[in-house]
C-alpha cells in the first residue's frame, strides 16, 4: 500500500489541465501561448513531490514563477526561473522557511523534497511572455499519511443486562494520519450498523483532533444496550484510511469482550465422578457434586441434603463444588444445590435436585468355609452369599471356566480330577468396577491313583548292563508316598500342572535279577496303596560274547572236518601200501592187523568199516588185509 513514483503519478494522470490564452491579434498574425500542469499530485508524508509546469507554443524566451496560495488566498512567491534561449536563471525565494528548501529543476520544475501535511496547498504557475503576455494554472498537492496502530479502551467494569439504556461499550484510537481516517466497529466479525444519533438501543460518537504536526487523529465511542448473547461475543474496531490513487488500507484492533451481569435464569447439578451409566458410584470413592447457575458473575451456592424432608447444609460457596471424600453407603439420599441470586426474575427456577446412590458389595461368604474335604466318590452341594446394592450376581468357575450361573454349587461323584480351587464371584452389571471374589479349595481324599511310563527299549531286547530310567506318578489325599523295590538313583517332584500328581524317577542298570522279578513302585497313603511293577523279558546276550560262541562253534567244526578229511585220505592212499608189506612180511592170516600206534581205534573202525567192506569186494581181498 505504499505510493507509487512521483513522476509516474504525474504520467498517469488522469488528465492536464490546460489553459489557453488567446492574445490580442498583431499586425501580420495572431499569438497563442498554452501551460501543461498535473492538476492534482499525490504523494504519501515522507516523499518527494514534483510539480511539473511546462509552456506551451512559445520561443525559448520566457519567466515562470511559482507562487503558494494559503488559507486566506494570498500568493507567497517560492521560486522563480528567466529563460532565454540556452541561458536559464533559477531563483528561490523559500518565504517560509521550509526544511528542507523548495528546489527547482530544468526550466521550472518545482521540487519539495520529504513533503509534509502542511505542504498540502495550491501551487500556481505563472509564464510570462514578451509577445503572448501572462499566463497561469494551478497546481492541488495531497499529503497521505498512514495511521498508527488502532488501539481500543473497552468499558473494563460490569455492563447489567438488565438496564434499559445504551451503555459504553468502548472507545477506538486511530492516532496520526492523513486525512482523518473512519473507524468501524465489528461484532463477532461482522460489522455493527450504528447511527450517530443517541437512542436507547446503539449509537456512536466521534471526535477528529488535528495534531500540531498537521496530522488528524480520530476517536469513536461506541455504546450499546448489551444481552445475555452478548456474554460470549468478542468486539473490535478498525479504522480505514485512503491512500494515493484511490487505494484504501484497514487497521484492526485487538478483540475484546465485555463482562455483563445478567441474573440467573437456569441451574444445572450433576455428580462428577466415575458414575456408570444408571447413576451409582462406588463406595469408597471420591464424589464431586457440581452445581452451575447461567448467571454472571457466579452467584453464591448452598448445597443441603433432605432428610426427612428437612435441609441439612452441607456447605455454601461461590464455585459450586461439593467433595464427598470416600463416600459411604449411609450417604446415599437425596442432595439439592440453591442458587442464591437475589435478581432473578420470580419465576425462575434456582433449585435443583439429585438421588445419590452408593454402590456397595460386602464380602461373599461361603457355606463351606473357604476348604472343603471329601472321600472319593462322594457328592456335595455347597453355596456362597454376598450382601450389595444393587443386588449382585454370583457365578462359579474353576480353571477360568463358568461352571454354573448361581450361589449353588452341586458336585456328584466327585473324583481326583474335582480337587482344586472353585471361585464364587459376585459381580454387578450397573457397576462393572465393583466385584469381588472368593476362593473354595476341594480336597478330595482316597487310596492313591498310580500312572506310570512304560519301559520299552526303542530297538530290540535289553541286555544286560543297560541303563534305563523308570518314572511313577501317583495322586491322591494325603499325598500319596512313592516308593520302590530296587536300589537306584531315585527322586521324587510334583507334575507341572499335573492336577495334584506327584513324580517319581529311578535310574538303574538291567541285570539278570531285575529281568526276571522286575522293579516294583508303590503308592501309599492313610487309605491304602498300589504298586506297579515294571517287567524286562529276557535278555539278550551281549554282543561281544555271542562272537566268542560263534568262532568257537566254527572252530571246532573246522578242526572235525579235518580229522575226518585226514583219516579218509590216508585210507585211500594205504591201500597199495599194505598190500605190499603183506607179500613181504605179512602177519599170518588169522592175526589181527594193529595201528601204528599198537592199538585198535575203535573210531577207525567205525567210520571206515564200510569203506573197508567196499574195497574187499572191488580190490580181490585187498580189504580183509588192510
């Protein structure tokens, strides 16, 4: 929004005023001599201006002068130039002691550098000829000067709604500008049609002062007849001020609102804490009562609680707030909150009411105390109790499943497996943070129950020096002992989330005995006892010696087949032999033949007698002699 280059003002000018000056007709012709001037140049405060006069059909032999027309219409003489041909002669006077001096520039140019307010005048230029004579026109200089910051006073005391007259709402500054400014005043951001008439509803007045320095300051009061709407309305003001060529600027203010008093015509009263959503609140909880007039200022309050259609008051204040710290079932009842405002139209109701109810839960009582023992077998039917309002549900679960919706828990045959903790819960749908809990152990008694890991060895029969590890569980109440009939590294350990199991490991190596009695585990307790016993089979040799038996086996048969082998051999290849020892010195027939070693063999007998039979027959007698 600043202003644009003095000469290119000049150039756009919306028009030139010119005067023509029709002289006298000479002999041999007439004379006509004419003045171009800007008829209006504006600059912002601060800015040179140039004022441009320039002759028009004449020779290059002339005066021009420059004169200011004050207030009164006098001419002061401010600068003055004599042109003759090339020669040009400047002169300036400066009557008024400007600062800076008025200049001139070229052959007439009037120059007034940093322009204020006060430079806001008339200008004439006067041209004097020889032949045309005198000639003259006006120049309008306008001095634009922006704002400073607009700035409002609102009213800072308390407006009542309820007087039937304007009151002032504020008063808006536009300080130091040129020309005067106009202010605007705006409500919620859409502007306020006020007259400047007074009027019991709106209107507004305004002063313009102008400022030893030439400058104008503006300033707008505003009064108005406020409402009950206007509690939360924000207000400004703004001043609009011109500028060169016809532009406009806007200066706001700061918002603000007003501080009204305005008498109570609605109460609200509402318990602020963790309420569910039927209106109960937790016993032992801390409880606010809150309590709101539509009044302004805040009125005074009392809060009271009825009993037996009697108030009891409980506190009085100005911020409505009632704490009930750890509240009790015995403060349930009714509670009410008045506001105390004296300008209040009759009608108008300023008492509210509420119901206060405490949500409570006593602890759940078991009809069984919180253990319970029972033989094997055996059925029961036990129950649990809570006292609370609202009326609480109970339920009964165990391992996180609901076993049944009910105070009554029934049992039938029960068995190990029904050993545990049962859990009657009360609980309230209204107030889903209250609820309580309450635990019921079942102890089942009888002779233990006894499990065990079977042993069997992944691939073929156990032998013998083999290690092996035997695991026995039992349950039962007592708990039962677990023992066992061989010698070993044993011990024992509960079952993780085995229902009342407990464990117990041997670790042994397998021999002959414990292949043929086995090993034995036992279960006992007060009620009786189990056992069970854990059988090998037959074992299996070991490998090494089962190599040893087969290579003597073979051995033996080999060293067999060579005797035999031997002996057939010798038979054959005798023969010949025997018979020639005969022929030379035979025994005599009737003598028996003897070995080499002087004795029959009865084993040569018999397995070579056949043999023998056979070469008699084939060889002629050969037989008998051998």
């Amino acid at each position: 929004m600043e202003p644009r280059d003095a000469w290119a003002e000049m150039r756009r000018a919306p028009r030139l005023l010119v005067l023509v000056l029709l002289l006298g007709a000479l002999p041999g012709g007439q004379a006509e001599m004419q003045v171009s001037v800007p008829p209006l140049v504006e600059v912002m405060r601060g800015e040179p201006a140039t004022l441009d006069c320039t002759p028009l059909g004449v020779n290059n032999q002339f005066l021009l002068k420059w004169f200011l027309t004050d207030r009164s219409g006098a001419r002061h003489l401010l600068a003055e130039v004599q042109v003759q041909g090339s020669k040009v002669q400047p002169k300036v006077r400066n009557p008024g002691n400007r600062s800076p001096p008025y200049e001139l520039e070229g052959q007439g140019r009037l120059v007034l550098a940093e322009a204020q307010v006060s430079d806001q005048r008339d200008y004439v230029c006067v041209v004097t000829t020889g032949a045309a004579g005198t000639t003259e026109a006006t120049v309008k200089l306008q001095v634009f000067a922006k704002p400073e910051t607009t700035d409002v006073s609102p009213n800072k005391g308390t407006l009542s709604v309820m007087d039937d007259v304007a009151q002032e709402i504020a008063t808006c500054h536009s300080r130091n500008g040129n020309p005067a400014p106009q202010i605007q005043w705006y409500r919620n951001g859409q502007p306020l049609q006020v007259p400047m008439e007074v009027n019991p509803n709106s209107y507004m007045t305004s002063r313009t002062v102008r400022e030893a320095s030439g400058l104008q300051s503006l300033t707008s009061t505003l009064y108005l007849r406020p409402h009950k709407d206007d509690r939360d309305a924000s207000f400004h003001c703004s001043a609009n001020y011109s500028l060169p060529q016809g532009r406009h600027g806007r200066l706001d203010s700061p918002a603000f609102s007003l501080t009204l008093h305005y008498p109570t015509e609605h109460v609200q009263f509402w318990v602020n804490s963790p309420s569910t959503t039927e209106g109960w609140v937790r016993e032992g909880d801390s409880v606010q009562l809150m309590c709101r007039g539509d009044g302004s200022p805040m009125p005074e309050y009392t809060f009271y609680r009825l009993q037996d259609k009697e108030e009891e008051v409980l506190k009085t204040d100005l911020e409505g707030n009632l704490t009930l710290e750890s509240v009790q079932r015995s403060q349930s009842g009714t509670y009410g909150c008045r506001v105390e405002d004296y300008d209040a139209a009759e009608d108008a109701e300023l008492a509210k009411t509420l119901e206060l109810r405490v949500a409570y839960l006593d602890p759940i009582e078991l009809s069984d105390g919180e253990e319970l023992s029972l033989p094997l077998g055996s059925t029961v039917t036990t129950t649990c109790s809570a006292q609370g309002l609202p009326a609480p549900a109970l339920r009964w679960t165990k391992d996180s499943v609901t076993l049944v919706d009910g105070p009554i828990l029934s049992l039938n045959s029960v068995t190990f497996d029904s050993a545990g903790t049962y859990i009657c819960e009360a609980y309230m749908s209204t107030v889903p943070l209250l609820s309580r809990t309450q635990n019921l152990k079942l102890l089942v008694e009888g002779s233990p129950e006894l499990r065990h890991e079977e042993t069997q060895r992944a691939q073929g029969s156990w032998t013998e020096g083999d290690e092996v590890k035997l695991v026995c569980s039992a349950r039962g109440y007592p708990e039962p002992k677990l023992t066992w009939n061989a010698k070993g590294d044993s011990s024992s350990e509960p079952v993780p989330g085995g229902q009342g199991w407990v464990s117990s490991s041997l670790t042994l190596k397998v021999t002959d005995a414990v292949s043929q009695n086995g090993v034995s585990c036992e279960a006992s307790n007060p009620h009786g006892s189990t056992h069970h016993v854990f059988h090998f089979g037959p074992l299996a040799p070991k490998t090494s010696q089962a190599g040893i038996v087969v290579m003597a086996v073979a051995v033996s048969v080999g060293l067999l087949l060579l005797v035999v082998a031997a002996f057939y051999c010798m038979r054959r290849k005798g023969r010949p032999g025997c018979c020639r020892r005969r022929e030379k010195g035979a025994p005599p027939p009737g003598e028996p033949e003897l070995s080499h070693s002087g004795s029959q063999r009865p084993e040569q007998t018999g397995l070579l007698g056949g043999a023998s039979g056979g070469a008699k027959r084939g060889s002629g007698g050969f037989g008998d002699e051998c």
